[in-house]
C-alpha cells in the first residue's frame, strides 16, 4: 500500500461530516470523525487495509477503526502530532487512562488487541520505527478483581426476601440460584421449565455464544427453587402459561432490570451498605468454592468460561484472603 501523501486519495476517501453519503462512500466511525488531517488519513489507509488485505468483515472494521481512533486522538490531544513519538510509555499511559474512566475489563482488552493490529500495520507501513504495542500484556496490575459477599453478607441477603408473598418467595429461589450455580443473571431469567432436574439435583443453562452447560444445584436451592414452583408460580400466573421458570404477575419471564431493582431492595433490609449486584453472587459463588477446595477447572465449568485464565482471576483474591490470613496469624506475618 502506497503511503499517504499531500491530499487523500479518492479510494480512501472517507465521509467525515457526519452527513450521509452517496452509493459507495465510506463513513468514518465514532472520534475519527474529531482527527486532524494527518491523522485521518491514516485510519483512511488502515480502513482500506482491514477490508482489502485482511478481509475484515464490516462489523470488525468498524470496531477496529473506532478503537485506533480513540487512541490517536487521545494523542491528539496530548499535543503529540508524530506517530513515530507514540511509544509503549504512550500505549501504558493511554491504557491507564481508559481504566480511570471505568472501562471494563473486557473492553481494555478488546481495545489493546485492535491496537496490536493497528501498530503493526504502521509498522509495516513504516510510519513508526517499532511496535507500541510489544511487550505490553493485560496483566493482573490492570484487572479490577471482581467484588465479592463475605459468607454472612450473603446468609443475610438469601434471608431477606420475604416468604409471606408470592414475589418473596420467587425472589429467594432467585437468589439462591444464582448463589448455588454461578449462573449470570440474563441465564437465570432466560431458565425455562425443561432446564431445572430438581430431582437429579441440576440444571441445564443456555450461556454466551449458545453454549450449554450442565450445573449442580445444592439442596437448599433445591429446596427453595422446589416450593416457589409449587406455590408461588401459580399465584403469580393465576392460570396464564408460560415455559419460563421466574415470572411475575403480568404472566412473562422476570427480567434483568426488574430483578436487579429487587436484589438493590434486599440487600437494603439485609443491611448491606454497598452496592450489590447480580454478578456479585456469581463472583461470590466462584470465590467462595476456591477457599473451600474446590478444582479451578470444576468452576471453569460451572461458570461457562472458554478459557481458564478468565476463571483464573478468583485466584488473585484467594491469594489476598492467604495474605491476610498470615498477616493475622503468623508470629512473623
């Protein structure tokens, strides 16, 4: 690919108004609409690369060019004009300041993969002398380690809802659920009638990408689950039919929005004064099972996770609870 020099070529051309354009025309995607000229010239090249050379489906693309263009202009705005003065110092720095604007773990790491290819096509191009991106990792030093319940947070959040009424009752088996399988919420309200094996002790649930796993339910769930289906279900439904094992009185399938407003009230009269979340049981779930013993590679499973290294994050925070643990004990903790 031949360098960009002096105006844009016109197969590069892409649609930076933010106006419609006619048969044909590429539009720039997000903050690349917000970069100075020679910026922009080459994420029109990179574009071109990810469709032509790498055969990038739009979709991809369109992600690819939104991240490099965040990161070229938050350079932009650092007054930093040369690709060849972006560095791995620039690439730590940029990083760092997505993580204190909140970004989740899983976009940083997105981001830093579009940058990788991103680098190596300036590389390749000559625009910069070495890779921005080399040597830089997701290390732990970056991840936020998840937020947990300690074991009487959670004895007292299970005992909260109230059993007198129906939705109490439907919010317990909720809870208990989530606490005794792991699952993520959106599989908990999607759980339809054919799934749960109450009697085989577990229950089939549908995960990311369409996957299935099979998980154990512990008796007290068990329990609970048992008695909201024999009584509370069919006072919710008043007679409607529905394959969906948490409803509400409109007769569907309780939702993630609606069940997190319940858990926020919950957590409320079990006294727990800090935000809690549905994914809070689901990390309270894993944490819990590796202190007491439990197989990394058993709750990979049980979490639905493809790759161990994801489930690998609850070791961070089993190896705190140890440093604790010597720090109180130990003679010369």
């Amino acid at each position: 690919m031949v360098k960009p020099k002096g105006a844009i070529p016109a197969k590069h051309t892409m649609r930076l108004s933010g106006k419609k354009g006619g048969p044909g025309k590429k539009r720039a995607v997000g903050t690349a609409e917000l970069l100075k000229d020679n910026y922009r010239e080459h994420i029109c090249n990179y574009q071109d690369y990810l469709l032509i050379d790498r055969r990038m489906s739009p979709n991809s693309v369109e992600s690819y060019i939104r991240d490099s263009g965040k990161f070229l202009l938050w350079a932009q705005r650092r007054k930093i004009t040369d690709l060849r003065s972006l560095g791995r110092d620039e690439m730590l720095a940029h990083i760092a300041h997505l993580r204190e604007e909140g970004r989740a773990d899983t976009t940083l790491r997105r981001h830093l993969a579009a940058l990788r290819v991103f680098s190596r096509y300036l590389l390749r191009e000559k625009w910069i002398d070495a890779d921005f991106t080399a040597d830089i990792s997701y290390s732990a030093a970056w991840k936020r380690l998840p937020k947990t319940l300690s074991y009487d947070e959670v004895d007292r959040l299970l005992a909260a809802p109230d059993k007198q009424t129906p939705e109490g009752v439907r919010d317990g088996a909720m809870l208990e659920m989530l606490y005794a399988t792991g699952m993520r919420v959106s599989e908990l309200v999607g759980l339809k009638i054919p799934q749960i094996r109450l009697d085989a002790g577990f229950s089939i649930v549908h995960g990311k990408g369409d996957k299935t796993r099979m998980v154990p339910v512990g008796d007290l769930a068990r329990d609970r689950v048992g008695e909201y289906l024999e009584t509370a279900r069919s006072a919710l439904l008043r007679g409607r039919i529905t394959d969906f094992v948490f409803v509400t009185r409109r007769g569907g399938g309780m939702t993630r929005q609606a069940f997190w407003v319940r858990l926020k009230r919950w957590a409320l009269e079990a006294g727990i004064n800090r935000p809690v979340s549905p994914h809070m049981l689901r990390h309270s779930f894993a944490t819990h099972l590796l202190r007491n013993g439990a197989d990394l590679r058993a709750i990979q499973s049980m979490l639905g996770h493809a790759d161990i290294s994801t489930t690998e994050i609850y070791t961070h925070i089993d190896r705190d609870s140890l440093r604790d643990a010597l720090d109180k004990h130990h003679p010369r903790g």
